[in-house]
C-alpha cells in the first residue's frame, strides 16, 4: 500500500503543477451523470486473536494466537452516480457515490481438530461517498484525485459477537473521457484503509466460543475499476 499512496501523492502534485498550464473547457464535464462499474477487489488484514485461556489479565501473554487468513473478492459489479461542478477552465470538482455488491472473508482458524474455534467475518455492499478534484486536460478527457468515506456491512460466522459495520477512508486515482454524445469511460485505481475489527465469544450454541476469546482485524482494500456511464 506504501507505494500506491506515493503515486497517489506524486499524482496530485502534478495535477497542481499542471493546473496553470492546462488549456481546456471544463464545461464538457459539468452536469449530473450515472454509470456502471466493473471492480476488480483484493483485501489484506492484519489479524489476531487468542483463546482466552489465560486466568488472569497479567498472564495474556501466554495465551494461544490463532492464523489469520484473507478472502478475496474480483469481477464485482457497482453503480455510480454524482455531479461535477466546473471550477475555472481548467479544474472541476466531482461529487458522488457508488455501490458495489460483492463478499470477502477474513477467518480466523483454529488448530483445535474439530475447527470449534473457527470463525469468519464476512464484509459485503461497499458504499462509498466522494469528492473528487478534477484537473481537465482537454475537451475530453481529465484526471482526478479521490477522497471518500466508505462504509460496508459486516457478518460473522461462529459463536461469537458481530462488530460494528465497517467504515473507512477511500483513496483513489483516476482518468475520465467524456464523449460529444455524454458517453464517458472512467478507469480508476486505489485502496480504503478501513477500522478495526473486534469481537469476543459468546459461550453459547453447540460449539461454544469462552467469552474470554477475542478475534481482531485491521482490513485494507484494493481495487481497480472500469466504468462507462453518461453524462446529462
């Protein structure tokens, strides 16, 4: 992720750089527009959890860290929708959001034979809303830099607690060529650094979770999308 966030810094002093010397009309971008995405998605997490073995606090040391392993999720599908207001001939500000339906699973995974340890979060339906500053390089095309919170709805599978729906911070660098017609192609590339994950047995159920073991992940998405919609 290092190397895509200094892309993304590299990318937006250029696009600075560039602004004074752009010639172009921003107005062939402004409006309202919808499209349809297709998402390629990778997730990492950093993740642990313990069995909850320990008798006191002071002994947490000794208790069992379970693996972590990732799921991935690719060729998912979205929507968007948003409006770009023009700033000058030469830069424009887009506002807007997006949908994308799609499932990954974080699981943690025990070494206890039958698998009774073994739990599952599940993080589906990316919701992200964004502004994204545009410097426009001809009458038809432009590239921007996005900044967005996204939010995602998460699940669980085993006896434990569910946590709180995700929620994160999207990054974003992307191109973007409007037709005469209104038809335009996007293709963008970035990552959503997300909050952690936390969740504890529940002791209950027939393969009953100790209260006192708890499961924890720091998920970080990237991505890669193509959309084509039209511009109004």
């Amino acid at each position: 992720m290092n190397k895509l966030r200094t892309m993304l810094v590299a990318a937006c002093t250029l696009m600075l750089a560039s602004m004074s010397t752009a010639q172009a009309d921003s107005s062939n971008f402004a409006g309202p527009y919808i499209g349809l995405s297709a998402s390629g998605y990778g997730i990492e997490a950093a993740g642990s959890s313990d069995s909850g073995d320990a008798s006191t606090a002071a002994d947490v040391t000794t208790r069992k860290k379970d693996e972590i392993s990732v799921g991935k999720v690719a060729g998912v599908m979205g929507v968007e929708a948003g409006y770009v207001v023009p700033l000058g001939t030469s830069f424009a500000v887009d506002v807007g959001a997006t949908y994308v339906s799609g499932e990954a699973k974080i699981e943690h995974l025990s070494d206890d034979a039958e698998g009774r340890a073994d739990v599952k979060f599940k993080i589906d339906d990316l919701v992200t809303y964004y502004i994204a500053p545009t410097l426009v390089l001809s009458d038809t095309s432009s590239v921007y830099i996005k900044v967005g919170l996204t939010e995602s709805d998460i699940g669980v599978e085993g006896d434990i607690t569910t946590p709180a729906d995700l929620s994160g911070t999207t990054w974003g660098l992307g191109t973007r060529t409007v037709l005469d017609s209104g038809i335009f192609i996007r293709t963008e590339a970035g990552f959503t650094e997300f909050n952690g994950i936390s969740a504890q047995g529940k002791g209950s159920g027939t393969n009953p979770i100790k209260v006192t073991s708890h499961y924890s992940a720091e998920p970080t998405y990237a991505y890669g999308k193509f959309s084509l919609g039209f511009r109004f």
